[in-house]
C-alpha cells in the first residue's frame, strides 16, 4: 500500500537574537553568582550561532514566572506561529483548510483547553468534521509519530491531514541554581529555541510530486528513562537532560536505521539524505560515527542547529524543509529524532514523481 505524500511545508519563526546576544544580555548575568564560566563555555560550544524566542529573555525575564502565568502566555504566542506555519504548509500544497480530514498538532511546552487543535481549526477555517489529534509529553522526537498518525489515517481515508508542531521553549527560562541538575539547565538554555513547522500530507494518487512516507519505526529503551525529563514545577517546565544520551543514541541509533532499510531492500549508502534532530553538537557526531556517515550529510542538521538551535518537535521539520530547498534534493531521506525514554524514532522518505493524471492513468 502507498504512502502518503508530504505535499506542503511551512515554517514560522518568531523574532531572531544572535546567541552571542543573549550570553552578554541575560545570561552572563543570569549566572553571575555561580557556575558562569562553565555556562559561558557551554554557550560557546553549543553549536548555535542564531536562534528565536517568541518571550526573549532580552526583553522579559521569565525565570521566576509561575506556571499559569507561562501557560497563559503560551495561548497569546502559539496561536499566531502555529497559524502562519498551517497557512504556508496549506498553500504550498494548494490546498485550503476545509479540505482536511485530520489535524493534528505536537506541542510539549504549553496546556490549555481549548488547545491549539481547536483554535487553530476555528481560526483557519476547517470543517467542524474534522478529525483532531493532540500529541503531548513526547518532545523532540514527536514530529515523527504525529507523522506516522497523519500517514495512517490519510492511507486509509483518502483525505489529507496536517500536522503542525509548535514549541515555546523561551518560557521555560529557570531560576539560576547550584546542584548538577542545574548545569543540565544551562545546556538546555544554551540549545533551546522556539519555532512552528507544519506538513501537509495527501493521498498518493492525488498528489503532486513529492516526498512519500515508506514507514516509520521506533524503539524505546526504558532502561534510561530518567536520562531525558520535562516536569511540570510551580515555575514551568524544567528540562532534565544527562550527559549520558548520547551514549545510549549510540547504541541503538545503527539498528534502528538498519531495521528500517532492510525491510525495504536498502542499505546506508543508498540514502541521500539525513534529516537528524540536531538536539545538539554531540548528538549529531554520534550518528555521523555510528552511521558511518560523511560529515556533508548531517550539514543540513548542523546548519538547522545553528541558524535556529533546537527546536523540540519542529526541528526535524525544520531540516525535512532544508534539504528539500536544497539545490539538489535528495531522492531518500531518512528522518530520525530523539527523546525522553530514551525513544528513538525514524521514518523513511522517498521522493514520488507520480502525478494524479499519471495515477489515473495507472488506474485505468
């Protein structure tokens, strides 16, 4: 059975502030009275040049801000993003929103409802049939089982699906502290920027060329699931995240990507192109070394980690969009993300030169 096609793409970003920036703006001083050189060199080797915050702490300093006060703004923000990202992944698929059958949104960085499933399909206008979806708690890698779920349904339905995911990580800013959870705090803040990406997907035989989905797989090592945690605190989401993750990546990241070319008769060097969550600098060596990879392949990634930092949910999106603008887009692409489970997800990518005209032909 054919995949969907990925026949639109959209990205929304809010204003862009140079890392350097924020180091001397906010966070020189947010970590005056302890650990500043460490967070400085963490900063500095971070791999981000650039990055997006809808709340910039060079404007308003979130850090001591309660929960509701965050949850409240993350309405007044995503709304908007998540909306101008829907917008251009519709119009670049030519389509308009009443012609959804499912919508479906990944967010781990605010709660609220009615959420941004609801408002958005008001706000552009779908069908009150629409069918919605809501993927929360998964972070960074949650793109590609909302992807999974949008392919699913548009196969068996016949009818497209969008799926936007929209992350505010800005509003997460925590107090400045001591123990060995909050240098994890100051990785996390040297990384973590804000973005919405959003995917159109469409019934093979009724799409334009573009990129399909073959499958997507995952695997989950619930021996280290404490080495990546969001909690819910009375001052936001506090991001756990041990240095020991790129070392459990490296133990599963070859078999994952092994599994999923195998069942379709491929090997790595078959593969032109690599959309990997760049959930930071090490992250990204892992799988160049694990994967037997040139460096050239993860620049798309690497080029993503630094003009807009990571992301969460939208990032692998981010670098989907980067190498299908490239001068020469790959033919196959293999998405992979990671996150709290540790999980491991990918998802296979094939470009289809198949036109609707050139299907029913094939039908006939």
């Amino acid at each position: 059975m054919s995949g969907a096609v990925i026949s639109g793409l959209g990205v929304a970003l809010p204003p862009t502030t140079e890392q350097d920036a924020l180091w001397d703006g906010f966070f020189a001083q947010h970590y005056a009275s302890g650990r500043r050189g460490l967070a400085r060199r963490i900063f500095a080797n971070s791999g981000v040049v650039t990055r997006q915050a809808a709340v910039s702490p060079l404007l308003e300093d979130v850090s001591e801000w309660s929960t509701e006060r965050r949850m409240r703004r993350y309405q007044d923000e995503a709304v908007p993003l998540g909306r101008a990202a829907a917008s251009q992944a519709l119009a670049d698929a030519g389509l308009t929103a009443s012609e959804l059958g499912l919508f479906a949104v990944c967010s781990c960085t605010g709660y609220a409802t009615p959420g941004l499933d609801i408002l958005l399909a008001r706000d552009l206008d779908m069908s009150p049939n629409v069918q919605r979806l809501f993927v929360g708690h998964m972070g960074c890698y949650a793109a590609l089982p909302g992807l999974g779920a949008a392919n699913d349904f548009v196969v068996a339905r016949g009818r497209p699906a969008l799926l936007l995911c929209t992350e505010l990580t800005s509003l997460h800013m925590q107090p400045a502290g001591t123990g060995a959870l909050d240098v994890q705090q100051i990785v996390s803040h040297a990384l973590f920027s804000d973005a919405a990406a959003a995917a159109v997907l469409t019934p093979a035989a009724r799409s334009l060329p573009g990129y399909q989905v073959r499958e997507v797989v995952a695997v989950t090592d619930t021996t280290t699931t404490g080495h990546m945690t969001w909690e819910v605190t009375d001052l936001g989401f506090r991001m756990g995240l041990s240095p020991e993750v790129p070392a459990v990546l490296s133990v599963h990241v070859r078999e994952l990507v092994d599994v999923l070319l195998d069942r379709h008769g491929l090997k790595i060097d078959e593969v032109d192109g690599w959309a990997v969550h760049p959930g930071g600098p090490r992250i990204l060596d892992v799988v160049r070394e694990r994967l037997g990879l040139e460096e050239s392949a993860l620049a798309a990634s690497r080029g993503v980690l630094s003009a807009y930092g990571n992301c969460s949910s939208p990032t692998v999106l981010l670098v989907l969009n980067a190498l299908r603008r490239a001068p020469r887009p790959p033919r196959r692409v293999v998405m992979l993300a990671f996150g709290p489970g540790l999980t491991l997800y990918g998802a296979l990518l094939e470009f289809s030169t198949v036109t609707p005209e050139a299907a029913k032909g094939m039908d006939g």
